[in-house]
C-alpha cells in the first residue's frame, strides 16, 4: 500500500489588527520565522512504526491549507493537525475520500474530539499514535470499513522502545530546526494547557541514549541543523536531566528546549545544560506575580508559589549562558488591565531575551474550557480555528474582549519593538558575560 503522511504546517492568527502589526514587529517576525518550519515528529514516528511491505512518504499542506496534489496517488493519507487548522485538514480529508483515498486523522484536537473528526475520516485515532498505528495500516489494506481507535485500549506506548522517527523521509527541504522527544508529557496540571495532557497519556523520560541516538541521525542526514525539543517541560526530573546533558556533550548539538522555571534552583544543571549546547528555554510564567497565578497549576499551585523568584530565576539561568524566552498569557481570571504595564516594567527590568505574549486561549478538551462554557463565556463555540493563541474568543473576567485585543496589540508594539528587542538583547549579554567575567 502506498501511504501519505500529511502535516497541517505553518502558523495561524486570524485578528486582521494583529496580523498587520506583526508584520511590521522585528522581533515578532524573527521568531515566526523560527518557528514556522518544523516537521511533524508524530508523523515521523508514525512512519518509523508502519508495518514492512508499505511505501510512506511524508508531505505538508503548506500555510495556505492547501494539500499538495501528490497526495491523491495515495491509498491512505494519514494527517495530523491541531486545534486551530482543523477546518483545513477537514475540508483536505473531505477531498480525499471524495478522490477515493482513505483517510486517518490523529493528533491534540481529534483526540478530544473524535465524533467531530469522524464526520471526515475513515479511521480516527485517540491518543498516541505508535500503538496504534499498525492496526490502521492493516484496516485500511484490507479496506476495512471506518472505524475509531483508541490508543488505551493497545499495549501502551513503550517510551524505552521508541523507534528512531524517519527523519530521512523529509528530504531535501531544509527546516529551521529538527524536532526531537527527550520526554512525553508533563506531571503538573496548569487548567489551560492542552498539549501532550491531550493524548491522556502519563509523564515519562526516554532513556538518555536513545535521545543521543536520534540527535546523531538527525547531525547525519542534516549536518549543522538546530534542535527542537519537543517536549511539554524537560527538567522536572532534575538528575535524569543531569544525564541527558551528560549524554549529549560527546554530540556539540545545539537546542532549544520547553521546560518549567525550577530549572533555575539547580546551578550545576544549568552549567551541565549551557554545556551540553541549551541555546535558549521557552518557560510558560504567564504573569509577572502570583495574585493571577493561584490556583492555575492544579497539583500544587506550582505557578503562583513560584512566582516570586520569577526575576532572579530569569537572570540566574541567563547568567549561566541560556537565554530565555519567556511567555505571558494575557487575559486570566486574576488579571485586568493593569497586567498589561506589569509585563512591560517586568521584562524591562529583567531582560529576557526573548519574549511571547499570548491570549488565554480556551483549547477544547482542557479544564479552563470546560469551565468556559459552564459559566457561558465562550463568545463563538466551536470556532476551533482560532485556537491561535492570539485570536480572543472568550469573555474575559477582569476586562472586556476589546480591552484584551488592544492590550495585546499595545504591547505586542512595545515588546518587540526594534528598541527594546535589542535592549533586552543588550541586558542578556550583560548578564552572561557578568558571571563568565
Ligand atoms: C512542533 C510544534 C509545532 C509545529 C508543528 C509541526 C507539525 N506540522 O506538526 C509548528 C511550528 C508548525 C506549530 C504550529 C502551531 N502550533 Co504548535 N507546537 C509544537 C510543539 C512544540 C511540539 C509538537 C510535537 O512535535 N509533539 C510531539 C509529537 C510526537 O506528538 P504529537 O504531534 O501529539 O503526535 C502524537 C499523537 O498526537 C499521535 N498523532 C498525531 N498525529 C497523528 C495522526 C495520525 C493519523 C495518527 C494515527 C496519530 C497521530 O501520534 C503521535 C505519536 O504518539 C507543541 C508543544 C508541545 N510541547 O507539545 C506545540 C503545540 C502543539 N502547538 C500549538 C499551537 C497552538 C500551534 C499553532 C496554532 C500556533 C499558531 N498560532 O499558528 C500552530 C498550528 C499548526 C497546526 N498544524 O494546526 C498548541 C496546540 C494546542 C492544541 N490542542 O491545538 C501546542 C500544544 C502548544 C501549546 N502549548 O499551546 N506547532
Ligand atoms: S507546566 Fe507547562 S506543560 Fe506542564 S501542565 Fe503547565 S502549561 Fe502544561
């Protein structure tokens, strides 16, 4: 059988203001650069888990949301997407089967909502795809009739058994970065996060080597190329992280990671990381101070407890050579419009390297949604295209859905300002070079 995997690629916001704006943001247009192009990691392990005798070739409907025509050669196309391109893949599955071609969908949003994804696809997948992934094959070579399959109900995943995913189907295309797991999943619960939390799947670390062996077949196929982690929060487990830089100093890769701010308590990690090539951390803090953190991390109220530190864990990490991007979510509960100048003289005075402000953005499948909707203040239900994190679809409770928009486009003009883009730039560089001195 000949089997096409097809990425929904590209970033999405729908809010004409914004979009207009960041166009003209130098620091805003840099980092979409960045991120714009990365491959499908589900896909690729998807690839690595076909049974023998299948043909698989890997493609991307490209930001447009337009497929590519090859993949109407195919006898089964398998897409993965989010929540905010999921019209698109829809509107591509509903042309496939009309084309005659099978079609299986998986990822975040089909596994929160797979009766919505059966309207559109022959086999739907929920929860992590390795498991599962051969019965589809099988399925849909013997034309078996539609059907749901839900990873629970497999052998779980073995997170120490993970194959190398097929990053040589990607070919010739160059992509800004290549995308890597060192863990799945995260153990805490923030009310609003719908990453891997979506595919109800637990908190595990791979084994060290076996991300050090992915990392060379990627320096192979693509020499020089940057790494993605594409992990939920990497140093929960401070010594398993430890051994990972370990393992990975022998490589000379350098990487980007997601992680949480705790990060910052353990000084011979940091050292260990900045070693191993950790460029920069992505750390979700979501507000400057605890009052709009309580009660947004639901194990143990992580966020608010660690807000305090949150400036010197900041300079603490980019004294030891790792520059951090941090991210802010505009529009809590706890928050008014006063938050808006709290980030501004935040990151003035801190100086993060980079910076990501986005909306509180109601995901299906997550807590904050389901508490949403009970309290009726989604403003258009099911408008899952603009699960942006920029677009603004839901009643805020310390200001208006206007005053949220204006606040994000304000600061989005200050913060990534060519000014002050190069200042925090300028305060990164003064904080590194204060503790190599
Ligand atoms: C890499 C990445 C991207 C890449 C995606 C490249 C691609 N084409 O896949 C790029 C930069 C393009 C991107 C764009 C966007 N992203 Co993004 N991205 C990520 C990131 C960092 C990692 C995802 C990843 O690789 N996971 C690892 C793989 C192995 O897991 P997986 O994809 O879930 O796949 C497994 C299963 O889901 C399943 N599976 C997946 N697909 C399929 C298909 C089939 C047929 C089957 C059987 C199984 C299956 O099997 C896989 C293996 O178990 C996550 C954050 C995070 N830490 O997870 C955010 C994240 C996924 N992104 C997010 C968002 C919001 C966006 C954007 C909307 C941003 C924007 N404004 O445009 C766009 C939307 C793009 C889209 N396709 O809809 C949200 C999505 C939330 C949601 N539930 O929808 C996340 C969770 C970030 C966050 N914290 O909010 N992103
Ligand atoms: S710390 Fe990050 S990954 Fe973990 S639950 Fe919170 S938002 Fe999600």
């Amino acid at each position: 059988m000949r089997i096409g995997l097809l990425a929904m690629s590209g970033v999405r916001a729908h809010d004409k203001k914004l979009l207009e704006l960041g166009l003209t943001l130098p620091g805003f247009v840099e980092r979409s650069k960045v991120i714009a192009s990365l491959p499908s990691l589900g896909l690729l392990y998807l690839a690595a888990c076909t049974p023998a005798g299948h043909e698989v070739h890997y493609f991307e409907a490209e930001a447009d949301g337009a497929e590519p025509p090859e993949v109407y050669g195919f006898d089964l196309v398998a897409i993965s997407t989010f929540s905010a391109q999921i019209f698109e893949a829809y509107a591509i599955a509903d042309r496939l089967r009309n084309a005659g071609v099978r079609v299986a969908m998986g990822g975040l949003h089909v596994s929160v909502l797979p009766e919505e994804a059966s309207l559109h696809a022959d086999y739907v997948v929920v929860g992590e795809g390795e498991n599962v992934w051969p019965a589809v094959v099988e399925a849909a070579a013997s034309k078996a009739p539609a059907a749901r399959f839900d990873s629970s109900s497999f052998a779980p995943v073995e997170i120490a058994a993970l194959p190398v995913p097929r990053y040589e189907i990607l070919g010739r295309r160059t992509y800004n970065r290549y995308t890597v797991q060192t863990t799945r999943g995260c153990p805490w619960r923030c009310d609003f996060c719908a990453s891997t939390v979506m595919l109800k799947a637990p908190y595990r670390r791979r084994p060290v080597d076996q991300v050090a062996r992915d990392i060379s077949v990627i320096q192979h196929l693509y020499p020089n190329s940057f790494m993605e982690f594409a992990d939920d929060n990497t140093f929960v487990d401070k010594q398993w992280g430890k051994e990972l830089c370990r393992s990975l100093l022998p490589l000379r890769a350098k990487w980007f990671t997601e992680t949480d701010v705790s990060v910052a308590e353990d000084t011979e990690l940091l050292e260990l990381m900045c070693r191993a090539g950790c460029r920069e951390v992505l750390i979700g803090f979501e507000s400057p101070s605890a009052a709009a953190l309580a009660g947004l991390e639901q194990r143990a109220d992580r966020k608010a407890r660690w807000a305090p530190q949150y400036a010197d864990s900041i300079r603490r990490i980019q004294s030891a050579g790792i520059a951090v991007n941090a991210c802010f979510i505009l529009g809590l509960d706890g928050q008014t419009t006063s938050v808006f100048e709290e980030i501004l003289r935040f990151v003035a005075e801190v100086n993060p390297f980079d910076v990501q402000i986005t909306a509180l953005t109601p995901f299906p499948g997550t807590p904050l949604y389901e508490r949403l909707v009970r309290e009726n203040r989604i403003l258009q239900p099911g408008a899952w295209h603009l699960c942006t994190l920029f677009d603004v679809n839901y009643q805020p409770a310390g200001m208006t859905p206007q005053e949220l928009r204006e606040g994000l486009y304000r600061l989005g003009e200050h913060i990534y300002s060519e000014e002050a883009t190069r200042n925090r730039r300028r305060g990164f560089f003064a904080q590194r070079s204060r503790e190599t001195t």
